[in-house]
C-alpha cells in the first residue's frame, strides 16, 4: 500500500469545492441542489476511503499470507 499525502490534498479539495458550491447555491435560492452537492461530495470521499480500505486489507492479507 502507497500512502501519500496527495489523498489528503484531494478529499480537501473536495471538501471545500463542494462547500463553495453549497454555499452559492444555497445563497441562488436552490437548496435543494445544495443538499444534492453536499450529497454527492461525501459519496465521492466515501468510496476514496472504502478503496485505501480495501488495499489495506489486501497488504494485510498477502503479508500473513491468508
């Protein structure tokens, strides 16, 4: 497994392109699209984690040899 910290620059730049695009579409009136955006962003940053997770269990398994 190969962790770098560009992992940590790109769920942080997620985080705050999605937080601007909440906030201008809050302020648009389109909340509803806001919430769609939140939504989508956290989805994205979920799958990022659940693969490191699963290398991480793959470095793990072929290291005990299981």
């Amino acid at each position: 497994m190969n962790f770098d910290v560009d992992i940590i620059f790109k769920i942080a730049a997620i985080g705050i392109a999605v937080a601007v695009l909440s906030q201008i579409l809050t302020r648009a009136g389109r909340e509803d699209q806001a919430l769609m955006t939140t939504l989508a962003g956290i989805v994205i940053v979920i799958i990022l984690v659940v693969q490191m997770i699963a290398e991480l269990f793959d470095t793990l398994r072929s290291l005990f040899g299981l």
